[in-house]
C-alpha cells in the first residue's frame, strides 16, 4: 500500500507540474509573445498536451479523498476511464478533422485561415467556391448584431433559386458583405429601390480573376442587363497575384498539423480567443467625443500600382476578359472602387506609435500610381464607366465618422452600403 500512495502521490505531482508548466507558465510571460490562442497566451502544443494533464491531475487529486483502503482500486478504475476518453475523443476529434473534413489531402485555397473546409470546396478553375446553402450565424466584431448567413445553391448570398436578374453584382467580401443582414446590403438595396431584380454573386476572397470567371459562370448565364463589378483597394492586387501564382501551378503545403488543428472540432471554441492579427490598433475619433479602437488590416498604399506590378498586370488582364465577355452578350457594365478604411478614417486616426501611421495611413504625396489611378486610366482606356467610392465616402466622413466601415472589422457598416447603395442607385438612374 506504501509502493502504491507513493506512485500516486509521484503521478499526481507530475500531472500537476506538466499542467502548471504548460498552462500557467505563459501567463506569466509576455503576453501574445509566443501563443495565439486564449488572448496571446497559448499556443496549441500547450493546449492540447495541457488540458488533458490537467484533468489527469484533478482526477489524481480527487482521488486523496477516497478512503485508504479503496485508493488504489478506484485509481486504477478512474485512470483507465480518464484515459479511455481522452483517447476516445482525441481519436474521434482526428477523424473528423482528418477524414471527415478532408484535412488529411492539402489543398492551397482551403487550408488558408480565412477560407474553411467547413463551408468551402475545392474548385479547379476557381480554387474554392461556397458550399451549396452554406450557413452560419455568428457576432459581427465590435457590435452587438448577430448575423445569419445563408448561401443559395451555387454557394452565393442569395435566396435559393434566385439565378437571372436585371442586375448582377460580382465582387469579393465587400458585395458578400457576411457582416451585414442580407436585406440590408447594398446589392439588395438597389434592387429594392429601383424595383430591378438583383442577383449577388460576391464571394470573399476572390480577387479580379475569380470574379472574371464568375461574370461568364454564373452572371452572363441568368441574361442580366447590367453587370456591377466592385473591386477593392486593399488587396485586390494582391489577391491578383496569389491567383496567378496558383493558376501557375505554384504550391505552398501547409503541415499536416496545422491542417488537423484548423478543422478540428474544438478549434471554433479557442480560435474566439485569437489574438488580434491586424496590425497595430488605431484610436478612431467621432464627432461627439467619443474614441473607439479600429482593428488595423489594410495599410493604404498610395504608390500600390508600382509596387505591385504582376498584380496590376493581372488585374487589367481579367477586367478586360469580364468586359470583354459582358460586351459579347451585350450586357453593360460599370466598375465599382471601394476604398479601404484607413484611406478614409485616416484624418480621424491616432496611431500609438508615428511609424504606423505612416505605414497604415501615409500622406497623400499626389503620387498618381495608387490603384484607384491605375483604375480609372484602364477604364478610361476601354470605355467602361467607373464609380469610385472614394470621394463619396471622403464627404460622407466629414459629416460624421460612424457607420461607414465597422471598427473591428474594416468592412462596410450600415450606413456605408446605404451610401453605396445611394450612389449606384444614382448613376443606374441617371443613364435614363
């Protein structure tokens, strides 16, 4: 009995200490210096080698109480059910992950963070598209809306079996817009207001050549008379060049490990505790006085067609293929600019340290190589009307600064796809 309490005091103590060292030692230490998870403390080797320590520990503990005589009967029991289910749910957890997901076979597109197996596959021309009626519901960062998201069955934001329409909207997560009730984005606001069926095939994360593609896929095949194509000012070009590199055959294999911790079933439960990855936050400043912090993702670039000559080279090439495809079946087009936040914000911005805001929001130099000069040449060139959001939303900040973009998102709020909406709604008018 004296062999027997002293292996269960040595087992106790060193589940306790493997715990302590790997759950209690990174709260000491700097936060978000190492970890990812659990506000910067953890990373996933000490989750997933901590927690089940822990529970051995807790079980040893618990164990003390049990009377003398029966300690070592109701150990080995206790163990072995303990054990048995760590395995068992470690095991089903791997299979899901592994199996059911399809983590076990790397796919470029799918093993990026923001584009999940859970909602997305596999596609060979377009590198993933939505699952057909897709849904989730989930918090908007930074308000208080919870929204539920629900994809037709070509995996886009729409009703089920709403395919032709008057106007088709392609663009990336702007025209998607996850973040917003459905009813209240701007594609469906123009279709309301102007009593026009719509029909939204954004998808975030497609950058120019995807969308290209989606114009002859899915926009010309339902006869629309006008195909609005929004692109973005903040990762478009590169969006552009990561396609190219791709459609080149170029491959970057996330490890099996990280593909198995990205589809496993506990990973939605700690990844709500990720640590903020954009940036250096920024103080927004609102008319009435009060100060918000904005999640910095997007830096604005004001030379970004120099910087990013492949991107720009392949972003002109799929405009003019969607235009050329639109004029073939003599569908009208008109290109829509959106602006990044800090492009907009950036008078109301307080960066904590003066190098980010020079990176994230720089002076305008009156260079004339940004994208949105890039853009307006090559519309100019082909003939195609554009849209540039940016002055609208310059004009609109200095009435007020709340409601254009969300704060911890950087996508639009209300109020920006009212104005959005607003001033499409126009333009479509005006042509008679």
């Amino acid at each position: 009995m004296r062999i027997a309490a002293t292996l269960h005091a040595a087992a106790t103590l060193g589940a306790l200490a493997v715990a302590s060292y790997l759950l209690g030692l990174p709260l000491l230490r700097e936060r978000a210096r190492r970890g990812d998870f659990l506000w910067g403390h953890y990373g996933w080797h000490e989750l997933w080698i901590g927690v089940p320590a822990l529970v051995v520990a807790l079980v040893l503990t618990a164990l003390w109480l049990v009377p003398r005589a029966r300690r070592l009967r109701a150990a080995a029991r206790a163990l072995l059910a303990t054990v048995a289910t760590l395995i068992a749910v470690a095991g089903f957890d791997l299979v899901f992950a592994l199996v059911v997901r399809g983590a076990l076979h790397p796919d470029y597109w799918l093993d990026l963070g923001h584009i999940t197996r859970a909602d997305n596959l596999p596609d060979q021309e377009l590198g993933f598209v939505r699952k057909p009626h897709a849904t989730w519901r989930g918090l908007v960062p930074g308000t208080d809306r919870i929204v539920e998201y629900a994809a037709d069955e070509n995996g886009f934001r729409n009703p089920p079996g709403r395919v032709s329409a008057e106007i088709a909207f392609v663009g990336d997560s702007y025209t998607e817009a996850a973040q917003i009730e459905r009813e209240r984005i701007f594609a469906e606001l123009v279709g309301q207001r102007l009593g026009k069926s719509i029909v939204n095939l954004g998808r975030g994360a497609y950058g120019p050549q995807q969308e290209a593609i989606v114009i002859g896929r899915y926009a010309l095949p339902g006869k629309p008379k006008l195909v609005v194509w929004q692109l973005f000012d903040g990762n478009d070009l590169r969006d552009a060049e990561q396609f190219a590199s791709w459609s080149l055959g170029e491959r970057a294999e996330v490890p099996l490990a990280e593909r198995y911790f990205a589809n496993s079933l506990f990973h939605p439960l700690i990844d709500a505790t990720r640590r903020e990855r954009r940036g250096e936050f920024a103080t927004l400043r609102f008319d009435d006085g009060h100060l918000e912090r904005l999640a910095v993702r997007y830096r604005w670039q004001p030379h970004q067609s120099s910087e990013r000559p492949t991107g720009l080279r392949a972003t002109e090439r799929a405009l003019r293929e969607g235009v050329a495809k639109c004029a073939a079946a003599d569908v009208d087009v008109v290109i829509v600019f959106m602006p990044i936040a800090t492009r907009i914000l950036r008078e109301r911005l307080d960066f904590l340290r003066q190098e980010d805001a020079a990176s994230y929001a720089p002076p305008d130099d009156g260079g004339i190589d940004d994208f949105a000069a890039a853009l307006h040449a090559l519309c100019k060139e082909m003939e195609v009307p554009l849209i540039d959001l940016t002055p609208v939303f310059l004009r609109a900040v200095q009435e007020r600064a709340d409601g254009i973009y969300i704060p911890r998102d950087e996508h639009l709020d209300l109020r920006g796809h009212e104005l959005v909406a607003d001033t499409i709604c126009s333009w479509i008018t005006s042509r008679g």
